[in-house]
C-alpha cells in the first residue's frame, strides 16, 4: 500500500485548493471518482465574497454573516474567515483567477443579506467555473498525483488514526487501499437528496457517509439551503439563477403578475434566502402554480447580457429571451450547511481525519450560509487544513459552541427494498424539505431507514452512492426530527418560531 502525506478526495475547488497548497509541504494523490472537472464549482454563479471595497470592512462582514446565521454561526470561525478574506483572493489572482474589473478596479457586486457590495465575480455569471478551470490547469501541471474514476469507499482507521482509504476503480470494478498521514474529504454536498436541485449528479453526500461509517461525529444536518430561484420549466433540470440577478434589481412576481416580497419582507427580493424560499414556495400554494416569475426587464439588454451571459445564453436555448420575457423560477435544494464536524484547522473527530467545503461544518454558516460565503470558507479552511501541525496539541483553534450529542435511533423498521433514487428524493422533497412538520419527519426517517436495511452490498459507483444518499439522507431526517423549533433554513409547521432552548448544534454519532 503505498503511502501519501495527504490523500484528499474530490476535485472541486476543496480538493484542488488544498491540494495545490499541500504539495509544498510533502506528497498528495487525489481521487475523484468521475474526471477532474466533475464537481458542483463550476455551476457557482454569483461569485466570492470578500470585503475589499470602499467604505466595507472585515466587521460588516462579518455582522452579515453572524445576522444570517440566525443565532448558531460560530462567531470566532465567522472571524477568522472575513479577516483572512482579502488575502485568500490575493492567492486565487495569483494563481489566476481573471477577476472581471471595471476601470481596473475589482468589480463588486451587492447580494442578498450583504449590506454592501463585495462579490468578486468572473465571466459575469460564471465565477465557479472560471476558478475550477484555473485550479485544474495548475494541477495538470503539478506533481500531484490524480487518479479519476475512483470512488472512497471506506475511510480506514486503526486504534482511532486514520491510516488511508479505499477506492473502488470505477471502470474495473476492483479495489485498491491508499495510506496516508492526512485524508482531507471535498466530495461537496448531497443535492441530489431531492427531487428538485441545482446541484450537478456528483453531490450524492460521499464524504458524509464516509465520515460517519468510520466514526467521525456530523454536524448541523438539518439545515438544508434551498435556493429561491432555479428555472421551472418541463423536462428541464433546475438550472440555477443566481441570487445576484436580484441583487441587479431583479423582481420577483407571482403567475397573476403581483409583485410579492414586499408583502413578506421589508428587505423585499433582498431578504435572507430562507425568506425568500419560504414567500415563493406560499405564493406557489396561494396562486395554484408550480412557479413564480424573475422579471429583469426593466433592466438594459446589454446590462443583462453582460452581466450574465451564462444565464441568458441558457434560457435563450430554451427560448427564453429574458430582455423581454419573465423567467420562471421555482426553489431547489443547493447547499448542506451541516456537515463533518471540524475544528477551525478542519480537523475531524478521528485523528488524521479532514474535511474542508460543503463536506464540512465548521459552524460557520449557522442556521443560514450567506450568499458567496461558500468559495470563500473553502480557501479560508483549505489553508488551514494544510497548515495545521496534527502532531501538536492545544492548537485546535476555537471551538463550535454549545453542543447537543445524540445517537441513530434504532429504528428496527423492515419494509419493502428502495427501487431507486427517484423514490428517496420525493421523500425527502415532499417531508425533508423547505416546509417540516414531526408526522412527516418521523415517517420520513422510518422509511429510510427501512431502506437502508434492505439496501443490497454495493458493488459499483452507482449502488455506493445510493448508499451515501440514503444514508446522509436518514441523518438530514433524524437531525430535523430533534430540532423542536424554526430556525434559519429549519421551518417546522409544529414549531414554526425559534426557541432559546435550542441555541446549539446537534451533533450525530454512530451508536
């Protein structure tokens, strides 16, 4: 088994950001299980914020991510992340990354829940994709050792170290072990949970399920980020609009032409996005629709059309020119805020054991992730996972405030086998989604749990990440069923207000 000083798996910005630093400090492979460029990055639209501009600052930064949070972000993560900000896109212009400017200035743009502009953006419309390419070209061209369509199937420890990982090779079905001194989990988020996401088919909650299966304690899993506006239209998958059209000026009308947020809020179509979520998905019920409607043509075409391209050139292929029409939007499931529980190092609970982006939670995010926070805690993170000395004590680094530990419930249901993914993802649509309530919680999480045992042993990519679905998709359910109040991203129609009683975390374990 041959050994690496870092294993890190997957190859989104996560994964390739911290691999890049890591092979400073000694050997690295990554694996992915599709091919380098499979990962959600690339379909990151709005941008990376960073308070760089006049008249911002560290400490509106970090107010607005604290505000966002609704009470449970971790106020010494959310420091460390504004204040390490500026120097984080310093390191991707190096590497890079073509910022867009105007007047050879940084261009920033405003989005929801920020009070001022400071999201850096590439190509208008498609940051992501322009980071994903810079970060891939530099690790072609580096010493790391990438091997694609190689799927972790299991995080080995022993006496509580991680020792290494095996990978199941995707296209010869056998197995092969890795060792190394750090395994660092990117594998992103678990979108593809629910019937309708912008997430693209790699985010099955991989590194989530890994971590849990070998012992690693998971965090905050029941807030869930439901973006507010993803193309509704037949047989078209939810294609994100990014929040920074309304940051535009974007209005959001129902199918009877009414302009609702104001009704909602008084930060109208500027409200947190949990907010937002919540007003379309009433006026959906209220209006008998399965849509609403983004209007932006009281914007110039050529605002429009520069600003973002990406998102007019795909509506124009599916005969939507948004200069003149309205664009049908709907929400979709788009970011886990829960995930592995880390130190502010990113360190896990099992010793040699990481986990830096969507696969980790910091507490960071809170209750709530604000808009372009994302990009920015993975370079923030990713640094420190690299930098951090795992054979020093007591530099771990701020807690993640108070906690609530529970164990699996065991539910001892049995039932018919799961026939697929569709199955799992109305489930978890219809009782794991934007609107909760006990009842359907609890039979949600008996149903998957009958699943999860009649699930057969998996034997290649497909049935390992139905596994991983059902199995992150049964801690979402158990997480949300604890939590007896709304907060955030959390609504429950039997606890529809926040409590005190429930200024924590919940923390799952294996029992």
């Amino acid at each position: 088994m041959h050994t690496y000083d870092y294993a890190i798996v997957g190859t989104g910005i996560a994964g390739l950001y911290t691999a890049l630093l890591a092979q400073r400090r000694g050997s690295v492979l990554i694996l992915t299980k599709g091919s380098i460029d499979d990962c959600n990055t690339k379909y990151a639209q709005g941008g990376i914020a960073a308070a760089i501009g006049e008249g911002d600052s560290p400490d509106l930064h970090f107010w607005d991510t604290v505000a966002a949070g609704a009470g449970l972000s971790n106020r010494d993560t959310v420091r460390l992340l504004v204040s390490e900000a500026a120097d984080r896109i310093a390191e991707l212009i190096e590497l890079g990354v073509p910022f867009d400017t105007v007047n050879g200035e940084v261009a920033l743009a405003k989005e929801a829940a920020h009070t001022m502009p400071r999201i850096l953006h590439a190509g208008g419309d498609a940051t992501g994709e322009h980071i994903e390419v810079t970060l891939g070209h530099r690790v072609r061209q580096s010493r790391i050792e990438v091997l694609e369509h190689c799927l972790a199937t299991e995080i080995l420890v022993e006496d509580g170290v991680v020792r290494g990982v095996e990978a199941l090779d995707c296209r010869t079905g056998s197995k092969e072990q890795f060792g190394c001194k750090r395994l660092v989990l990117a594998t992103g988020g678990a979108g593809r949970l629910f019937k309708y996401t912008t997430n693209s088919e790699v985010a099955t909650g991989d590194g989530v399920a890994l971590a849990f299966q070998a012992g690693a304690e998971i965090m905050d899993m029941e807030f869930f980020q439901f973006h507010p506006t993803a193309i509704r239209l037949p047989g078209v998958h939810p294609f994100l609009i990014s929040e920074a059209v309304r940051g535009e000026g974007g209005l959001l009308r129902n199918v009877e032409g009414h302009r609702f947020m104001p009704d909602y809020s008084a930060e109208n179509e500027m409200a947190p996005r949990d907010v937002v979520t919540r007003s379309i998905l009433y006026e959906m019920q209220k209006t008998r629709s399965d849509r609403v409607f983004l209007d932006i043509t009281h914007l110039a075409p050529r605002v429009i059309t520069t600003r973002f391209p990406h998102i007019y050139r795909f509506c124009m292929d599916h005969g939507l020119d948004i200069t003149r029409g309205l664009i049908p939007v709907a929400p979709a499931a788009h970011y886990m805020m829960g995930g592995v529980k880390t130190n502010s190092w990113g360190e896990a609970s099992i010793k040699g054991l990481f986990a830096v982006g969507e696969t980790a939670c910091t507490g960071l995010h809170g209750a709530n992730r604000l808009a372009s926070n994302s990009l920015l805690e993975v370079l923030v993170f990713g640094k420190r996972v690299v930098e951090k000395e795992i054979d020093k004590t007591g530099e771990d680094g701020p807690g993640v405030g108070e906690l609530g530990y529970y164990y699996l419930p065991d539910r001892g249901a049995s039932g018919m086998p799961l026939v697929g993914c569709t199955a799992l993802q109305s489930l978890m649509w219809e009782s794991v989604g934007i609107i909760r309530s006990g009842d359907a919680l609890d039979k949600a999480a008996n149903t998957v749990s009958a699943w999860e045992k009649c699930l057969e042993k998996p034997s290649d990519r497909s049935s390992y990440e139905l596994d991983n679905l059902v199995l992150t998709g049964r801690l979402v359910a158990e997480a949300a069923l604890i939590r007896e109040e709304s907060r955030g991203a959390h609504f429950r129609t039997d606890y529809p207000e926040p409590s005190p009683d429930w200024v924590r975390h919940i923390v799952l374990r294996r029992n």
